[in-house]
C-alpha cells in the first residue's frame, strides 16, 4: 500500500513537471510569433552609422510642428487655439506617423 502511495506521488511529480515544462515551451513558441512579421530593419545609413528610420521619422515631423507653429503666429491664428499643451504634440504625431506611412509602408 505504502509503495503504490509513492508510485502515485511521484506520478504525480512528473506528470506536474513535464506540464511545466509544456508551458514554458508554449509561451517561448508564443513570444517568437510577433518577431516572424519583420521582413528587414527599416534603416538608413547615415555617415556610416545605421539610424531607425522611426528616429528620422520623428526628427521630421518634430521640425515640421516648429514650421507649422511659426506659421500659426505669423498668421495670428495661436490665439485661437485652446489647449496648446494638446495641439502641438498631436500635431508632431501627425507629421510623423504620415511620414512613416507615406515612405514606409
């Protein structure tokens, strides 16, 4: 009786795991699925050295938002918009994520 207790516990030990061990192979296999997208780094070389063109992207769009700003107070038109914390960054959002898609996708 005793020994059939000890072959039932220690059963039960692998049986736990090897269930173990099946998920965590499951959630390896899983977190691999996202990386099976990319095709190539969207890169650009730049005097030798590789800069993510996500960084170039936002580099233009951020001068985008002073040109359009400058553009704004010249024409006196700021004063007429409300949240200016808000329109400024959204605005460089804007630009950049157009860039993104107008080069890169």
């Amino acid at each position: 009786m005793r020994k059939l207790r000890e072959m039932k516990t220690k059963s039960q030990a692998s049986s736990n795991a090897s269930g173990l061990r099946l998920r965590a192979i499951a959630a390896g296999a899983v977190a691999t699925f996202p990386a099976t997208g990319c095709s190539r780094a969207p890169t650009f070389n730049i005097l030798g050295s590789f800069f993510p063109a996500w960084i170039l992207c936002g580099v233009i769009g951020i001068l985008l938002t002073v040109a359009v700003r400058i553009l704004f107070v010249r024409a006196n038109f700021e004063q007429e918009l409300s949240p200016l914390i808000l329109i400024y960054p959204c605005l460089a959002a804007f630009f950049t994520f157009s860039i993104w898609l107008l080069f890169f996708s």
